[in-house]
C-alpha cells in the first residue's frame, strides 16, 4: 500500500562534493510511503490508509515550508535526498511501532520511503519493522 504527499524546502549541501548546491536553494519533493505486508489484516486491508497518510503527513509538517539548515533534528546533517528519505523512512517506523496504525500491525513487514526530487531522479530508503512483541 502507497500514500503520496509532498513538501517544500530549502536548504544547502555544504560540501565542495556539490557544487552550486552548496549554496541556499530550494527543492519540492513528491514523497511516497509505501507500508509492505505478508498478508491483508482481517478488514481486507494492508492497513488504515487514511492513517498511514495522516502520519506521513505528520512527519512531513516538521520539513514542510522549512530551511532544513535550521531544524534541530537535522542540525549538522547534509540534507541530500537520501538523508531526507531514511529522516522519513526512520520516522514512520517509529509511528508504526507505536501504535499509529492501530492494534492490528502483525502482519506489516516493511516501510518503504521513496523522495522524487524531479520526474528523473529520486531516491528512497527501505527500513524493515521491528517483530512484535
């Protein structure tokens, strides 16, 4: 199961690596979340899409519209596009983990965060979900 959204931000890569990128700029991510399962829960489903949407954008609201040179839980992180996919990727796990999804999550297995920068480039980072207790 999939949900997209996206987010708005700026920031600078600060490392001759990236050239004119070092510099302050802007960027507008169509992010997709993507929740892999061994089976279907007793409703039919992978899980609560509206939820699982609600949580990404959740995670989403803290980047959205946001210099990410300024916020804390990025402080002192090049923020490229594989930085900010596992940032998301590591946030739902700990939504799903915690309950966000509800009772019901046994079944799920995988998150997958994919982070399209432009129609030909993206990155995504894939974060397996801890075995219930």
């Amino acid at each position: 199961m999939t949900v997209r959204d996206r987010m708005m931000i700026a920031h600078s890569l600060p490392d001759p690596f990236f050239g004119p990128a070092q510099q302050l700029h802007g960027a507008t991510y169509v992010v997709e979340a993507t929740l892999l399962a061994d089976d279907l829960d007793s409703h039919g489903v992978v899980a609560d899409i509206g939820a699982l949407a609600g949580g990404l954008r959740e995670v989403l609201a803290g980047l959205d519209y946001r210099n990410l040179d300024d916020v804390p839980d990025l402080a002192g992180v090049v923020t490229t596009t594989e930085v900010l996919a596992r940032f998301v990727a590591d946030r739902l796990v700990e939504r799903v983990s915690g309950g966000a999804l509800g009772a019901e999550t046994g079944h799920l297995r995988t998150v997958e965060v994919l982070l399209r920068e432009s129609d030909v480039a993206w990155a995504s980072c894939r974060r397996d979900l801890p075995e219930p207790a």
